[in-house]
C-alpha cells in the first residue's frame, strides 16, 4: 500500500493511552529516501509543541478513521528530547532521540532499516540481540556508536519532505517539471516515486517517476536530475492524485520505461 505523505498529513496518531497529535510532515533519508521520522503536531496538549515520531513506534494503520496507532504512550512523547523541526536534525539529535525510546540506531548496515526493509524487524533483531553482517548486534552496534560520539561527519542526511516539494526535475534533455509530492510504502516507509507536476513544461499533467531513476539531487539548486528523455516522460501514463495507486498502475509505469519493478528485487 502506497500513500501519499500529503495524505498522511491528515492522520492522527494514537498512543497506547490517548490521543498525541496529527501528523504535519515528515523527514526522510537522502540516501536511502526513506522516510525515518514523522513531524506530529500535538496543539493544545503540549503547547503546540512539535515532536518525532518514528516508524518504529507505528504499530498499526487505520486507513478509514485516518489513525495511526503507536506504541508509545503519551508521557513517553511529553519526556522526549526537544527537537527543532525547523532546523537540520544531526546524527547527535538522533542518537539522543533513539536512545531516549530505547530504539537501535537504523543506519550503517547496508538496508533501508539496519540489515533488513522493515523497522518492525529492525526492533524485533535488536530485542533478541541478533548480530548482523557486521558480526554486531543492534545492541552492540548502538553501544558502540554512542561510546564514539559524533564527529563532523557524522551528519544525518535528513531533509524535509515539504522542503523539497516544489524542487525543479530535469531530464536528460532539458527541464520536464517539479516536485508536487511523494509516494510512500506503507510497510518500508521507503518513498517509492516522486509525483511531478509536467504543466510547468507543457499542458500536462501529473505523472510517477521512481526514486531509483533518479542520478543527482542538487540541494543547493533545489533540483533533481533523472535519467529519462523529455519525450519519454510526457507520454509515460497520467497519474491521478485523487484514487489510491494499484499495483496495475505501477506495471504501466515500468513497462513505459522499460524498467524493472522494484517488487522483483
């Protein structure tokens, strides 16, 4: 199931004891382009205090009452670390946050969560103390990370997905449109496309290009260069924002391009 983070803005999130707030944004990984964190908006209950939650946290998703369901509980998210969500997060802020929840650190072994594709696998390897490629556990690996410190390069690569909604899309062969939003995989948290907005080149209209398409992100120029002609990505299939994106939609875009699913991986 892929939902739009547009969408997921309209989701309130549900601890174990009450109500904590409704999503407001997200970060995700520059590397990976995988959302790590969602930017929840508690309003009145703390102040309009803005706070992280991780997928790791997610439990389970209501997709008709719009909830998201947690395993935190809402004194747990009154004590976490203060973050300023209008400001970069460090690798620092991180190691911090995750501690602070008990959560093992996700980067530094190769797949979208630790070794694995899903955070819940990532909490459940941690819980049992399974070593990973490194010959480390996710206990071990933390522990180790946290006695080092962060260094200058220890930065995380984490970007706000309304920051970059807008960037400009260049193909091969010449500017085709700009970023109007992002579709992301329910069970990874892995943004699968970047939905573009064509009518800044044409009359056109909105259309699907995979994350893994994608050669080089300029963030100073606000830009993001694909490996796709002009001519191909006009004529790739209409996306239509207004219906839920079935698996029959995503064929038509490979097989427009000529690619292979990522579901074959």
């Amino acid at each position: 199931m892929l939902h739009t983070v547009k969408d997921l803005e309209r989701y309130a999130i549900h601890a174990s004891d009450g109500i904590i707030g409704h999503v407001r944004g997200a970060y995700f990984d520059d590397e990976s382009w995988v959302v790590r964190y969602l930017v929840v908006d508690t309003g009145g209950w703390l102040a309009n205090r803005k706070v992280l939650i991780s997928p790791m946290s997610v439990a389970g998703v209501n997709q008709l009452d719009r909830v998201l369901s947690v395993s935190i509980t809402r004194q747990q998210v009154k004590g976490s670390p203060d973050i300023d969500t209008d400001k970069p997060i460090s690798r620092q802020h991180e190691s911090g946050y995750l501690g602070y929840f008990g959560y093992p650190y996700y980067w530094g072994n190769g797949g979208f969560w630790g070794a694995g594709s899903f955070p819940s696998l990532l909490l459940n390897v941690s819980e049992h103390g399974m070593a990973g490629s490194d010959g480390l556990s996710n206990i071990e690996r933390t522990q180790r990370i946290s006695e080092a410190g962060s260094g200058p390069g220890d930065d995380a690569h984490l970007r706000s997905c309304e920051a970059v909604a807008g960037y400009r899309i260049e193909a091969s062969d010449g500017h085709i449109g700009h970023v109007k939003g992002f579709l992301v995989e329910e069970a990874t948290w892995a943004i699968r496309y970047l939905i573009v907005a064509t009518s800044d080149w044409w009359i056109g209209h909105d259309v699907l290009i995979a994350v893994r398409w994608i050669d080089k992100v300029s963030w100073l120029e606000n830009s993001v260069t694909v490996g796709l002609t002009r001519q191909a990505v006009k004529g790739s299939p209409v996306y239509d924002t207004s219906r839920v994106l079935d698996r029959e939609h995503e064929v038509s875009v490979f097989k427009h391009y000529k690619k292979t699913g990522y579901w074959t991986d």
